[in-house]
C-alpha cells in the first residue's frame, strides 16, 4: 500500500512538469513558426499603412489649408501620440502573447510540426512571400463588385423592410 501511495505521489508530482515541458515545446514551436512566416515583418506592414493613415488625416484635417508653426506642433503631437498609441496596442511584443496562447491553444504539437515543415519547405516560403500580394489584389476583387453589389443589396433591403411592415405602416 506505501509503495502505491508513492507511486501515485511520484506520478501526480511529476504530471504537471512533463505538462509544462510539453507547453514549453509546443510554445517554441509557436515561436518558431512566427518566425518562420514573418510575423513581425507583417506588422511592420501594419505599423506602416497605420502610420500613412494618421498622416493622411492629420493633413487633411480641417485648418491645415493655412499652416503656421503653431499648427505644424500640433499636428506632429498629433502624428506622434497617434503612433505611441499604436505602438502601445499593436506592437510585436504587446501582441506576442495573446497570439502564443491564440496559436497554442488551436493547434497540437503534432500540427506545428506539419505547418513548420510546410512554411520551411519551397512552396511554403513562396506561399508566405506572395501572401501580401494575393491579399491586396484579393481587396482589389472585392472593391471592385461592391459598386453592383451596394444597391442591389440596399433595393432587396428596402423590399423586405416594406413586405414586413405590418398593413397599417404600408
């Protein structure tokens, strides 16, 4: 009986570490698949387009048609606390956690395997490489049906809004 009983507290002492190892493998598995498709790079991306979108509307804001030194200040406070901000909520290491656990959570040890071993592979990094590019010129695609797509949708809008309005309101 002693030595059941210490078998059992040697098993239950020892699960959580091999857990934790376990955790500890599949966590830098994670990380390594970050790096292997450029995470950080993709936000840089972000951080870029973020940054040209805040430009965009500090210039086009209401009085910029007569700058002065004093508005030149305070559009750049302007354009300088917007990227802190930015920066403070998008950046790699304030976002790095949340997709670790996102990514841990979603896939087995097993999976990160096929999937690094995927992106290692040829047709993986070209994947990765010309992701950007199919996700812009998928927008394009869609831009580009929503002109014929807006009023129809809206006109079937209106339609059902009118066949269910009670007989009193029609």
């Amino acid at each position: 009986m002693k030595r059941w009983m210490a078998m059992l507290v040697v098993a239950m002492v020892m699960a959580p570490v091999g857990a934790r190892a376990d955790e500890a493998s599949k966590q830098a598995k994670v990380k390594e698949l970050f790096a292997v498709m450029h995470v950080d790079h993709s936000l840089d991306r972000m951080r870029s387009a973020m940054a040209q979108q805040v430009q965009a509307t500090a210039k086009n804001a209401p009085g910029t048609e007569q700058m002065t030194p004093e508005k030149t200040k305070i559009q750049q406070e302007f354009v300088d606390n917007s990227m802190k901000v930015v920066d403070q909520n998008f950046s790699w290491a304030v976002l790095e956690p949340a997709f670790l656990k996102l990514y841990s959570d979603a896939y087995s040890e097993q999976d990160l395997d096929g999937i690094l071993a995927f992106y290692k592979s040829p047709p993986g990094q070209a994947m990765l490489t010309k992701a950007p590019e199919l996700s812009s010129g998928v927008m394009e695609i869609v831009h580009s049906r929503m002109g014929g797509f807006q009023p129809k949708m809206q006109s079937l809008q209106e339609l059902y809004i009118k066949a269910m309005a009670p007989p009193a309101a029609q």
